[in-house]
C-alpha cells in the first residue's frame, strides 16, 4: 500500500529549492503525485511533480512533469530540478523511470537526455490515454534507469 512521505517536503540543492505544495493520491486511472513549487534564491521560477509507480498512461505521461516559467527558462533549472527530486522515485522503491515530451520540444529533449535517459520510442498518443486530444502532437518516450 502505497504511503507519502513527509522526508521530501522540502528538497534543497545549492540555491534551488523544491517545496512540496500537495500531496494527491492515486485516482482512478492515475498514480499518487507529489507537486512541488521550484524556487532559485527564493524566487518561484517553476513547477515540477513526480507520480510514484508505473500504468498505461505513465508510458506516455511519464513519472517527472515540470515547466519553467518563461522568464527562467534556459538556466537549466528543469534539469537540476528533475536529478533533484529523483530520491523521491528511490525512496518508492522505482528502478525506472518514464519521462516524456511532445516532439518537438526541442529543450525538454535537451533536459531529459541531460539526465541519461534513453529515447525508447517517438509516437503517436493512443485514443485510451487520458490525456488524449484530436491534433496531440507525437510524444518522445524516454525511460531513465535509477
């Protein structure tokens, strides 16, 4: 049975820290999510979440979801911010995870090859994903290897 915990609340890296802002469990098609304001010197600059666990939709949700805002975007903050909240996946116990972007976002492919993650597939999101919409761009699938 699946449990959060309050260890990752507050993860703190340099000038960069990741503060918990909710907690949501599993729904009914979806996995538990931690959700976490990112702050570089106190400053917000973004948003990042982890699911914890594995499902359909994960292959193309992925486990790790972020965005800077565009004011910050191009520090590298996406990338610092996803190694950091990679001990919260080891904490669950994860040895994999799946981290997705739509094709032609070029620095979201620049950040997740950043952090070892190999390309497994460049694809068209089927109809059953939850998140399916007509006009989806295709999404790049990554998996990384904790």
């Amino acid at each position: 049975m699946f449990t959060f915990t309050s260890r990752f609340d507050k993860i703190v890296s340099g000038p960069m820290t990741l503060q918990v802002t909710e907690k949501v469990p599993a729904g009914p098609d979806g996995l538990p999510f931690y959700f976490y304001d990112i702050q570089v010197n106190g400053v917000p600059v973004g948003k990042i979440s982890i699911r914890i666990g594995a499902a359909f939709h994960t292959y193309y949700n992925g486990n790790i979801g972020y965005e800077i805002d565009e004011p910050h975007r191009g520090h590298g903050y996406a990338r610092a911010a996803c190694r950091m909240i990679l001990d919260v996946a080891r904490y669950h116990g994860m040895t994999t995870l799946y981290l997705t972007c739509a094709e032609r976002n070029a620095a979201s492919s620049r950040t997740i090859e950043g952090l070892g993650a190999e390309l497994l597939d460049i694809c068209e999101v089927p109809r059953e994903y939850f998140a399916f919409r007509e006009g989806m761009e295709r999404q790049r699938i990554y998996r990384l290897a904790l």
